[in-house]
C-alpha cells in the first residue's frame, strides 16, 4: 500500500481534476475512475496523484458531450489511438449540430414571420440588412452504370423537379428492391413543399421512406430464392447469406429553398459548397459504428475487409428508421448522391475535383463514373448530381 502523503483525499482530488465529489463517486460506481484506497470502515476515497491525467481526460470528454460508455473506451486507448476517437465522434457530433442548426434557423425564420412558405429564401447581407426574397431552383443529372467487373446494374438513380435518389441494391432481388425503393419515393414529385411546415416535411420524408420499406420488403418475399445470387451489390450481403436482399437509400427533397434528407445504408450524400466537399450522411456499416467508437481510424476503414457490411437497410424488416434532416439552399451548392461503387473507390479529393470543374450536371455525373472506371469500377455506379441556382 502507497504512504498516505502519496495520495489526495477526494476533496482534493476534486479541486484538482475540477470534477466535484458526487461525479467522483459515481465514476467509481461505474468502473471509469476507481479510487486507489478506500477506508474499510467509513468508505472515504483517496487518490493518487497519477490519476489525475485520467480525471482530467475524464473532465475534459465530458464537456464535450460524450456518452459515458464511449469516455470508458477512450481512456482505455494509447493515445494515438484515443486521439482518433476523439476526432471520429467529435466530427459525427459536428455533422449533426451542423444539421440540427440549419433547421433551428429555419424555424427560428418561421417563427418571426420572415417566411411564409418553404419556397422562399431569406437572410441577411453582411451588414446586417434583410435581403431580398428570391426563389432557387435546381438543376440536375442523373446516370446510373454497371461498371466493369459485375454483369447486371442493381442501382437505380433517379433525378426530377422535387425528387433527387439513389438505391444500390444488393442479394437476388437487389436491382427489383432498388428501383421499388425509388417508385415508392417518386410520388413526393407532386407534393406541395412549399405549403409544409419543416417538421412535416421531413415527417413527409420519413414515411414515405417507410413506405419505400414495405415496398422492398413486398419485392424481397416475392423473389426468395430467385436470381443466382452473384451480384450482391454493396456488401451488405457478405455474411448474411445468398437469400438476404434489400437496398440502401438516399434521397433529397427539393422544397424551392432547402432540401429534406432521408437516408439509409452506405450510399452517400455529399454537398460541394465555396470549393469545400461535404459528406452530409453517415454510413450505416458496421465498419463505421468501429470507427465512432473509436476502435478503428477512418483510414483503416477505407481498407477493412467488412467495410460495406451494412448495419441498416430497406429490407423489409421494422428496424430501419430513415436518417432525416433538413439543409438550407444556397446558390452555387452542389449536391452529389452516390452510391459505394463510387465513394468505395474513387478518393473524396478527387470527387471534389471533378465536382468543382465540371460544367453542368450532366458533365459531372459523366466524369465521375469515368472516375469510378479508371479505377476498375469493381461495383455498379451511380450519381446524381444538383446544382442551386438563382431562376436566370
């Protein structure tokens, strides 16, 4: 046993680590920071000095907001790898603050009666001014390709006035799922977005993402035990057998001034906005649960064995509740949908290029997929992309 002068009474120690007494206890309680000796009699904690580095490490996590299992996880690492976990939350906790704030100002807009309908846009100049109201519109491209290694196409992509989609089906029935996931989405072209308050636009979203759910699923049962089963699509399949199929989705709705997001699977959402690409989903793989737990880097990701092992998917099952969210327009954005046969294999700086040069849609869809080809085009490739823009 340490000499008492070597340890800190947990009066002291709280002063310290700048944790009070009762979050000392508790950590005790849950195994994330025992003391070094407890009095058998009266129950006191004491402290080594040593310990400090993990009480403030402990401190210093939780102000940033993460989950006390996660913090549990972390202090166990080496540095380099604690440090790598570190960024991988704290850029998942940025991608959904970022996605949270766009729909606070938006219904912060609502609420002071700047706007009357989701089919304006409106803000301020620099100076603080309101600008004028003016209406965006879109334009886009869709093309979808079987790339170069696999015989049939289990994509679908899909581009019109509201609806931006892409499906990357996977099993048997991949390409019947795929293209029902879309049909299921398609009818959202004659809604009225700008008649809809953000909240039910994204509701709207939301199911008909559901409905798009039982569509697949309805194609799956209809197909068991058809189709020769070599074209699994993303690798969903691997380790669910020849028999599992189902889809990713992701989907934009374009309302006039934002575009509503729904999203499942590993097929990506990216926004190109003053030269910057950002991916606006995140991939629903079990790689990437490894990756935010901090168990994995995001470069030993891109080369994991399972790394399309896909954790949720439209299969028909009742555990695949749509990612949602909702981003405000800007002119001179640039979205990109895709699926993995491009992302998986074509480096996000060179998707960036091409989506920066490009000189319309139907340009950059073109270049990407040659992009995707250069690079042996494993997988099926689809893109679409949609450019925001001021009616000329």
């Amino acid at each position: 046993m340490p000499g008492r002068g070597e340890l800190l009474s947990i009066g002291a120690f709280a002063r310290a680590s700048r944790l009070s007494p009762k979050a000392l206890r508790l950590y005790d309680e849950l195994g994330l920071l025992p003391p070094a000796q407890v009095d058998p009699v009266n129950g006191y904690r004491r402290y080594r000095i040593a310990q400090l580095e993990r009480a403030r490490l402990v401190a210093w996590l939780r102000q940033l907001g993460m989950p006390l299992a996660r913090i549990r996880d972390v202090c166990e690492l080496a540095p380099g790898p604690a440090a790598e976990a570190v960024a991988a939350y704290w850029a998942r906790t940025e991608a959904d603050t970022a996605a949270r704030r766009e729909l606070a100002a938006f219904l912060v807009n609502h609420l002071r009666g700047k706007g009357t309908s989701m089919d304006t846009h409106t803000g301020r100049t620099p100076a603080g001014q309101p600008r004028a109201r003016r209406r965006l519109e879109i334009r886009y491209a869709a093309l979808s390709d079987t790339g170069l290694v696999r015989e049939s196409n289990q994509d679908t992509a899909y581009a019109g006035e509201r609806l931006l989609a892409v499906a990357d089906g996977f099993g048997g029935a991949g390409a019947s799922a795929g293209a029902a996931a879309v049909a299921a989405l398609r009818g959202l072209e004659d809604f009225d977005g700008g008649a809809l308050r953000p909240g039910d636009l994204l509701n709207a979203l939301a199911d008909a993402a559901r409905e798009a759910n039982r569509s697949v699923g309805e194609v799956v049962a209809a197909g068991s035990g058809t189709g020769s089963g070599s074209d699994t699509g993303s690798g969903s399949g691997a380790g669910a057998g020849t028999d599992h199929a189902g889809t990713t989705l992701t989907a934009l709705l374009w309302t006039g001034s934002h575009l509503a997001l729904a999203h499942v699977g590993d097929s990506r959402a990216y926004l190109l906005r003053d030269g910057g690409l950002l991916q606006i989903t995140h991939d629903h793989t079990h790689v990437w649960s490894l990756v935010e737990e901090g168990r994995l880097t995001p470069e030993e990701a891109e080369s994991h064995p399972q790394r399309a092992l896909l954790v949720r998917a439209l299969d028909g099952g009742t555990d695949c509740e749509p990612e949602v969210g909702l981003h405000e327009a800007r002119p001179g954005d640039r979205y990109l949908l895709c699926s993995d046969g491009l992302s998986g294999v074509v480096p996000a700086d060179a998707v960036r290029d091409v989506l920066a040069g490009a000189s319309d849609p139907g340009q950059a869809v073109r270049d990407l997929v040659a992009l995707a080809h250069e690079a042996g085009a494993p997988d099926n490739v689809s893109c679409v992309v949609a450019d925001v823009s001021v009616p000329g």
